[in-house]
C-alpha cells in the first residue's frame, strides 16, 4: 500500500488516505467513512499522490504553515489537503464554531461538498491499549489514561456530528445548498495496542474494524521487549510522526535493542510518560517498521 512512498509527508499523507478505517460501518446510527471507502480514495488518489512523491514541495509547503508537534493536529492537516488539494473537493468550512447568540455551541471539523452532496466529517487519529483480552470499551485508554474508546464515540456520535443542524449551519455560514440533506461521517483513524506477541486482541469489540492496525503494549521492568530478528534495529517514535510505518534509508537514526534498553531506562528512572517504540527489519529502501507498541511505566494506568 504505501511502498510506493518514501518521503515522510507524503508518505503519512497517503496513510492518512489509505490506512485502515479504525471503527465498523455496519450501524446506521453511528456512520463512518468505512475501510472499503479509504480502499476506494486511495484508489482515485493514487496518481495525485505519485506525482506528490516525485515533487513533494507543494505539501511540504503547505505543512510548513503548521507548526505543531500534536499528533490530531498533524493528522487533521494532512486531511485538509487530501480533500482540498489532492481529491480537488470544495471545502466550505474547517474547525468551524457554532453558535447561538453568546452561546457556543461547538466546532465541526470538516463541511465540504462531493458530487453535490454536503458532507460534514468529524475526524480523529486515536491511541488505545487494551487493558485485558475481552475487555469493555471504555478499558481502551489512551496512553496518558484521559481517553478512551467509548467516550470517544460517545462524543462523536451523540454530540459532535449532529451538531451539524440546518439551523446551526445557516446560522454560521448562511445559505448553503443541500443543507437539509446532509451527509454525516467520522473519519477515525489511529493503531489498538494489545498485551503480548503477536498480538491477543482476545474478545473484539463489535464498534471495530477487525482490520484495523494493531501494536503491543509492555510495563517496563516487567515485561520483555517483543523478539526480534537478527537484523532488526529499533526507533523511538516522536510526535507528530506517529502516523505512517517508519520507513528509514539507513540505520543511522536507528538504535540496537540494547541501546533501546538503556534508553527506557534512563526515561522511567525519572519520568512515567508513555514512549512509542518501533521494531524496523532491512527492506529494498533501507529499514521499515515490521511492529509497533507502547512502553509503559510500573505504575501505568494507575
């Protein structure tokens, strides 16, 4: 899917497009842009991205105008700029407020029109480790435990998307055709992270795609590091490049597992923040990310 892509952004942004949909489409209550419409648009977008690949400088322009290390909002950019300048759609409005009066009301991330339909997204890049196999959606937490997977879509299908109300959108921006029949997706994205290895997902959630992207998760001092071959090499994974597989045209940013070792001990002697690790084996373009997962404190969740 993304072999074809070694520039970092343009390699993220065709994640973005092409990744698998994090949650199921298969309720009318809570729709989704589904895994078989990231297949469809990445499919229509493919020689749009190729082109970026041979001359990257239009994206990366347009991401120097951002500067921010948060994941969500990286991730959000890159949205901007497949639906705008990439899927060439009209985007009629990105973080939009809602009011009413002095009342504020909330903020839709994406209006755009496609094909004459109004369409308004909610879009998110999530985080989330399995606490136990079989476990209850709301024991899918963030690293930093202030989220979780059912709060989550409790937001966004109770609260944000349909705040998308004729009224609440006339009220914003006017008149609008198509507005009484718009179209409401979440475009959710993002890696579950799971004990052991390979990875137990154990009792899947019916709200997922069984496809999704999956990583492991370890307390550090208690549980191993996962095996690996003997050429595989390892990478921390910094913010915002959280989102596509590392791709590395060498091994000199690239450490040993005992260097990794020594480095997660010097973080946990002082600190309790959750790191991003990435297992890298040797490829035809250098090193690319085989496994994914979190290294956690003792302490963690707690």
């Amino acid at each position: 899917m993304l072999q074809a892509f070694k520039h970092p952004s343009v390699r993220d942004l065709a994640w973005v497009i092409a990744s698998p949909a994090m949650l199921q489409a298969h309720k009318a209550q809570r729709p989704v842009f589904s895994a078989q419409d990231c297949s469809d648009a990445f499919a229509k977008t493919l020689a749009r991205l190729q082109k970026l690949e041979e001359d990257p400088a239009p994206l990366v322009s347009y991401l120097q105008q951002f500067e921010n290390h948060r994941v969500g909002r990286y991730f959000e950019v890159l949205t901007h700029y497949w639906l705008k300048h990439v899927a060439g759609l009209e985007v009629i409005a990105n973080n939009l407020q809602l009011r009413d009066g002095n009342q504020t009301l909330g903020e839709m991330d994406f209006l755009f029109r496609e094909n004459e339909q109004l369409v308004h997204w909610e879009v998110a890049v999530k985080y989330y480790l399995q606490r136990a196999p079989g476990c209850e959606e709301h024991e899918f937490i963030g690293p930093n435990t202030a989220d979780n997977l059912a709060s989550k879509m409790d937001r966004l299908f109770e609260k944000q998307l349909p705040r998308s109300t004729e009224q609440n959108l006339v009220r914003a921006l006017g008149a609008l055709d198509g507005v009484g029949s718009i179209k409401r997706q979440a475009f959710i994205k993002g890696w579950l992270f799971y004990r052991g290895f390979p990875e137990t997902p154990g009792g899947r959630s019916s709200s997922l795609n069984p496809d999704h992207l999956k990583g492991f998760w370890i307390h550090h001092g208690e549980d191993p590091l996962p095996p690996q071959s003997q050429d595989a090499l390892w990478s921390l994974l910094e913010k915002p490049c959280w989102l596509a597989p590392k791709l590395s045209a060498n091994a000199d940013e690239l450490i040993t597992r005992d260097q990794l070792e020594l480095l997660l001990k010097s973080h946990f002697n002082t600190k309790e923040s959750p790191l991003l690790v990435a297992q890298l084996e040797p490829c035809t373009s250098g090193y690319l990310e085989r496994l994914r997962g979190f290294v956690v404190s003792p302490q963690w969740p707690n």
